[in-house]
C-alpha cells in the first residue's frame, strides 16, 4: 500500500522534497537498486503530465524535484500523483501516492 503525501508546489519557483522510508524494523530502506519514475496529473485519466525528477538513496530517502520551468507551465489547481518504483527484480511498488496542489504566482 503506498503512501499518503500531499505535495504544495508552488508555480514558478524550483520544487524539492525529500521523504524518509524505514522498514517494519525502523531501518531504513536501501533504495541503490531501484529506479523511480513518478508523475503529476490534472486527474487519473488525463493524457497530459509532468514527470518529477526523482532520486533514491541507499540509507532510504527520496526525492522528487520539479524545476521552475516545469512549475511556470502548471496551471494553479489541483493534480493527482504518485511515485514507483522498480526493484532489482523488475518488481513494480507504488511508493507514494496523493494530492498537489499547485499555487499561483504573483510575481513575473
């Protein structure tokens, strides 16, 4: 089951964060295997989307990025999104999973 995170990015401006994932154990998990591909939507079924930069490390953090550029092109709302990742294995796992609400900027 993934897990619920929701995201406020605001339009125009470079976007990181990073979460911390542990195990049943409360060991961290060593993400150095896996890959990571996530991406933000308008809603489930819509064609249209914008791919977050994600990193995975081995003491068990990821994070997902957008750049400025990438922000300046939303539209101020909000989006559905979520984050998989693949194992060594080829083993897809839905990480992350939620909300994003993108604010709109002022500034110009």
């Amino acid at each position: 089951m993934a897990t619920k995170v929701n995201l406020v990015v605001d339009q125009g401006t470079t976007f990181t964060t990073s979460i911390t994932f542990n195990d049943e154990n409360g060991n961290t998990i060593n993400f150095s295997t896996y890959s990571g591909a996530a991406q933000m939507r308008k809603h489930f079924t819509s064609s249209n989307s914008t791919s977050f930069s994600v990193s995975l490390t081995s003491n068990g953090v990821v994070t997902l990025s957008l750049t400025a550029n990438q922000t300046g092109n939303l539209v101020a709302g909000r989006y559905v999104y979520d984050l998989e990742v693949t194992d060594a294995s080829n083993q897809i796992s839905r990480l992350i999973e939620g909300i994003v609400t993108v604010t709109p900027n002022v500034t110009r």
